[in-house]
C-alpha cells in the first residue's frame, strides 16, 4: 500500500508523512499525538492492492476533533476501487 498523511496543527505547523510500497499485516500507527480541541485536521490518502487480484482501490479519510474529543468528525470516501494503473509512455 502507499499512504500520505498531511497533518495541519496550531494554525501554522505541518507535518507530512510518504510510506511507499509498505506492507501492513495488522496495524500501524500514522500520527502519535492527535490533538482534540480544535487544532487539528488530518488528511490521508491510501492506497491499497488486493493481493490476490492486484487490483487497487484508492480512500481519502479526514478527521477532525474539538472539545477534548467530545465531537469527533471522520470522513472517509472511495476514489477508486478495483482498478489497474497502466505504465506511463513516453
């Protein structure tokens, strides 16, 4: 799977993160500090393929919290779904 995080906090500070080619076989941390009281959004995208068809299916997940994590907003939206990527040509 590929995935790009963006993390936007404080108003000023971003943070990003690129795993390319990575291999998850149960879990993995993205962001260690997740801020509740408004000063923060988060934006990633991941792509994944189905090993077994090599098929490839794209998500964008945002969230964003306030309140100490009274109101919590988590959005997630398929781009893509069982697709192939053909090589580019020059």
């Amino acid at each position: 799977m590929d995935i790009r995080r963006t993390t936007i906090y404080d108003g000023s500070t971003i943070e990003t993160q690129t795993m390319n080619s990575a291999t998850v076989s149960a879990s993995v941390a993205l962001d260690g500090t997740v801020y509740t009281n408004s000063q923060e959004t988060h934006n990633m995208r991941i792509r994944q393929q189905d090993p077994a068809t090599k098929l490839w299916s794209m998500c964008e997940i945002n969230s964003f919290l306030s309140a100490g994590g009274a109101r919590c907003s988590i959005r997630i939206q398929w781009s893509e779904y069982d697709v192939t990527y053909e090589p580019p040509t020059a």
